[in-house]
C-alpha cells in the first residue's frame, strides 16, 4: 500500500512583481499521486486534462455545437463563459414575465370556460385550457 505525501508537490509562483522567480510548492494537502508525484485537486494532471478538454454542449441554431472550453465544470454547468451568461440572461428575463405570462393564462382560461361549460370544444381545445390551468397550478406551487 502506498502512502501519499502530505503536501502538493506542484511549484506556484505568485503573482506581483517578483513572484516568478520564487516559485515555491502548493500549500494544499495532497489527494493522489501520478508518477510518483503526490498532487492535490487543483494541480492533478487528469483532472487539468480533463478540464481543457471539455467543451461547451451549447447547441447553436444551426446544430452545432459551440465548442468553445466549458467553465464551471465542478457546478455541472457545462456551458462557456458566452452561454453561461447567456442562459442566466434568459433566466432573469422569464422571472420578469412570469407575472405578465400568468396573467395571460389567467385570461385564456376565462375566455375559455364558458365554451367548455357548454360543450362546444373540441379535443385539442381541451388540451389547450387543461394545460393553461395545469401552467397556473404550477406556478402558484399547488401542483
């Protein structure tokens, strides 16, 4: 069984004038060995690899796929910092339409029960109103 060292053995440098020419070992404990060198998390070979090699999964409008490298892998994000931000763009703007999109609901469903109450709807017209107040029990949190 081989025991691994205490310490990372990566050299840093930090940053600021004369930090390049005092490079000195990581100060993070270590987490496994590769080559008989002991690294922590951060300077792991594999995992470097594995963090340079993954790509964005954004699929553009044509199909493809962005291809630039993914940030925020340890979130699960899996997007570049463009798509990133782009989906929390979007995010924020459906959180403010969501009052106005409820509203709207609200209003399909009261244009639409008086022809349901007399019979006069076809399947899909049922589909349409089941699926607006299955919308606006879901967003209300009753569902």
């Amino acid at each position: 069984m081989t025991t691994i060292p205490t310490q990372c053995s990566q050299k840093v440098s930090e940053t600021g004038r004369w930090g390049a020419f005092h490079p000195h070992p990581c100060k993070h404990k270590a987490t496994v060995t590769r080559g008989g060198k002991a690294y922590c998390g951060t300077h792991d070979p594999e995992r470097r690899a594995a963090r340079a090699a993954a790509k964005c999964f954004y699929l553009g409008d044509d199909g493809r796929q962005c291809g630039r490298p993914a940030v925020a892998l340890k979130y699960g994000s899996g997007r570049c910092a463009l798509h990133t931000q782009e989906a929390l763009d979007a995010a924020k703007r459906l959180q403010r339409a969501a009052p106005a999109l409820l509203e709207k609901l609200q209003h399909l469903v009261r244009l639409l029960e008086p022809l349901e109450q007399a019979g006069g709807m076809d399947v899909p017209g049922l589909a349409t109103l089941n699926g607006a107040r299955a919308a606006i029990a879901q967003a209300k949190g009753k569902e």
